[in-house]
C-alpha cells in the first residue's frame, strides 16, 4: 500500500495498526495492538495496575502473553508468591498463553517459535528486549507495567512515531563473525542513546543473507542502543520462518522508496573481526584481536539467553567446544531458550558436546542474565556471555564484570580460561 507519504518501517507498521494518517515522525497516534507480554517481573506491577484502573476483563484472552522466565522453576518463596498471583490472574482472566513449567521458555525466544509473533504485527512488552520481535518485521516494543494494564484493558495504546536511522551493512563476513558482532559493532557507533526514542532499520547485503536467527539477535539488542524498535523488513525468508512457527502473516513488508530517514550509518561488513562489549557498557566495543592481547581472564562464560539461546547459537558454540574442555577454572553455563530448542541440541548431540566438555547444561531460564540464578557472579569475578547487557553488577556482585560477545567467542574464552579469538584454539 502506497501512503501520500513514503514510509520507513516503523512508520508503515504503526500505520497498518491505527485509523489516523501518519504524517510524519514525532506525531502522536493511537494504535492497535496485536500481542500483550509481561514475564514473572513485571505482570504482578502490570495486574495491579489492571486492578486499581478498575478493569474487570483484559480485551481479548488470546492476545496476551504471561510467561513466567526469569525466575522460573522459582528460586525463593518472593519469586513464587508472584508466580502464583500471576498464574490465578491468567485463570480468573482464561488467558490462553500462560507458560510455567515444562512448556515455557526465554519469552523473546518462545513466542516467535510459536507463531504468536510475526510481520506486520505490533507488540507491545513489560519487557525491554521486546523488541526481539523487529527480527520478523514486527513494531514490537518494551514499555512500563502501567501501560501494559492500560493495553491488556483496551487492546490499543499510544506511540510517537519514531524517527528512524538506516543501517546499511553490506560485505561477506570472515570467519566467526555473525549476528551479534554486527549488532554490537552497530553499537559501539551509536552509543548506548544514539538511537533514543528512535527506529533502527537494517538493510543491506549482509543483512538479506542473515538467518532469520541472526535478525532476530540483532533487533534483540536494539534497546542497548537506546532505540524504540529495531526492524527488519519482510522478505521471503521472514515468510518462510513465520509460515513454519504457525504464524498467519503472507505479505512481504520493505519500506517505501524515499523513506525519510533521520541518519544513514554504513557499515562495511567485511571489514569486521569479532567483536566484544567491555564492562560497563554495550557500547565499549572492541576488537578481540585487540582483546585477546591483554590476556584477560574469566571466571565465567554463558551460552544462552534471549540474545543468543536459540539452536544455531548452540551449533556455533558446540562447533568450539567439539573435542576439547571447558578449563578447570571456568564455569561454562548453557541455557537452551526454549523446550523445543532443548529437544533439538539433544536430538542433534549438542548437548553431549557441551556435557563431555564440562559444561553446565540448565533449562530453559534467564536466570543468569539479570543476576537471578543460575550462575552469580562474586566480587572480583569475570564473564564472558552472550547476554545482552553487561552493566555494573547485572550477573552478581557490584565487583564484578560482565563482557559480551559471540557464542563461539564465548565458547572459546572457556577453553583458554580467557578471551580469545576462536581461531586461535
């Protein structure tokens, strides 16, 4: 559909959901939502609001989300007190998508997986990395607890069109380079707001000939940049992907010719080795040829998350750790994000891979991401992971650092006992 004005992504996304002619950016509209998330953190915030705002039913008991991840099979009797208050809500409300238990996964990894996500959706999630789902083509964006109650309610919410900058990335990539290197590169340019309040649309050739996996990893780390959503337009491929999960969507999704970007960053893909976030920041990015001289040491190295928990995230890693050993002196922590991704790493020997290397293979959970369980950090300690997030104190102890990176990287600092450049092993 051509619109009087030509549209980025974001802008057509928002369009196809509200009744009011996108303009411009900047401009408010009212727009309907698709799908309504909130883990085991925020729905019991998000349930109140519902409550004191004196809505009796949420808007449509198919289209909200509640997945309990983060703290789940419950580590304390805090955590499981919420649970259980969030899991009555979900039976008094009949909501269709609870998950708790054997069913239930890393959210960002498991509702594309089952279909409930996908392009020209709008998602909206009491949770940051939400906007996971810009993978696929979808307008999908984190927001408070009281506007998740606001939108369980009525169904529709508000935004102020973004304003969107193009990332351009194009060149074949060298060996061990992929998804979150070009996610964290992007990153290191922007700065941790250089997208504030706004879209980061990705295209190019390096783009086009990513996994739907890989896009999905990258608009998973959009927030970091301070962005609202990180999109990708809908090719064939993102067709393919939905159509495979159950999802509904057959149209393809790409901006409009002349689409009013705010900036145009260009990225020479080729150029690119693998790339590592310092502490305390997502944006102190650096080389790892750079990195590895410095010989710096980890207590610690995780392999999973939203980010990077999904099956081809688990070959990448298990490709390193094939035939060789965790060093005695790290923890390497594995985190399939999903049941069914779990099944498959079995299916496919990843995880005796991991086992006989002396990994530590967990259930599904993003216990150590946020410092929850599953692997804390001491004081003084150091690790390696392919979380999304690596500021002070996020996996544990004040004094401890976090460093972010690839799951090969990842799995290659725990064999060396610290970071290295895979190829080095």
């Amino acid at each position: 559909m051509r619109h009087a004005v030509a549209h980025t992504l974001a802008m057509k996304l928002l369009q196809a959901a509200s009744d009011e002619v996108i303009k411009e950016a900047g401009q408010i509209i009212r727009c309907r939502v698709s799908l309504v998330l909130a883990n085991d953190i925020t729905a019991p915030l998000a349930i109140k609001s519902f409550r004191q705002m004196g809505a009796a039913t949420v808007f449509d008991k198919t289209k909200i989300a509640l997945v309990m991840d983060h703290f789940t099979p419950n580590k304390d009797i805090a955590s499981a007190e919420q649970v259980r208050g969030i899991r009555e809500f979900a039976q008094e409300q009949d909501i269709l998508h609870y998950y708790e238990g054997g069913d239930c996964g890393v959210e960002h990894a498991l509702l594309p997986e089952l279909g409930l996500v996908g392009p020209g959706d709008v998602v909206v999630g009491a949770d940051s990395h939400t906007c996971t789902y810009g993978g696929l083509c979808a307008f999908a964006t984190g927001m408070g607890s009281t506007d998740i109650a606001g939108a369980m309610a009525l169904g529709e919410t508000w935004f102020k069109v973004p304003q969107t900058i193009y990332v351009q990335i194009d060149g074949e990539l060298s060996a061990y380079v992929g998804a979150k290197d070009l996610i964290l590169h992007t990153i290191g340019k922007t700065g941790v707001d250089g997208a504030r309040y706004k879209a980061l649309e990705f295209g190019g050739s390096t783009v086009a000939a990513l996994s739907v996996e890989g896009r999905l990893t990258m608009a998973n780390m959009a927030i970091e940049a301070g962005g609202k959503v990180g999109l990708f337009a809908a090719d064939a491929k993102t067709l393919a992907f939905a159509k495979a999960h159950g999802h509904t969507a057959t149209q393809e999704i790409a901006p409009d010719a002349g689409a009013p970007y705010d900036e145009i960053i260009k990225i020479d893909a080729a150029s690119l080795s693998p790339q590592v976030a310092c502490p305390h920041l997502p944006d102190n990015v650096r080389g790892v040829d750079e990195l590895a001289a410095e010989h710096i040491v980890v207590n610690q190295s995780v392999i999973g998350s939203c980010t990077n928990g999904r099956i081809e995230d688990l070959r990448e890693a298990a490709a390193i750790l094939k035939g060789r050993k965790v060093k005695k002196s790290v923890r390497c922590v594995v985190l399939p994000a999903t049941p069914k991704i779990w099944t498959q790493a079995l299916r496919e020997g990843l995880l005796e891979t991991f086992m006989e290397a002396g990994c530590i293979v967990g259930p599904p959970t993003c216990g150590p991401c946020l410092g929850g369980h599953m692997g804390i950090l001491a004081k003084g300690e150091r690790a390696i992971a392919t979380t999304n997030r690596n500021f002070k104190g996020r996996m544990g102890h004040l004094e401890s650092e976090v460093y972010l990176s690839s799951p090969s990287l990842a799995a290659a600092a725990a064999v060396a006992g610290e970071i290295v450049h895979p190829a080095s092993l």
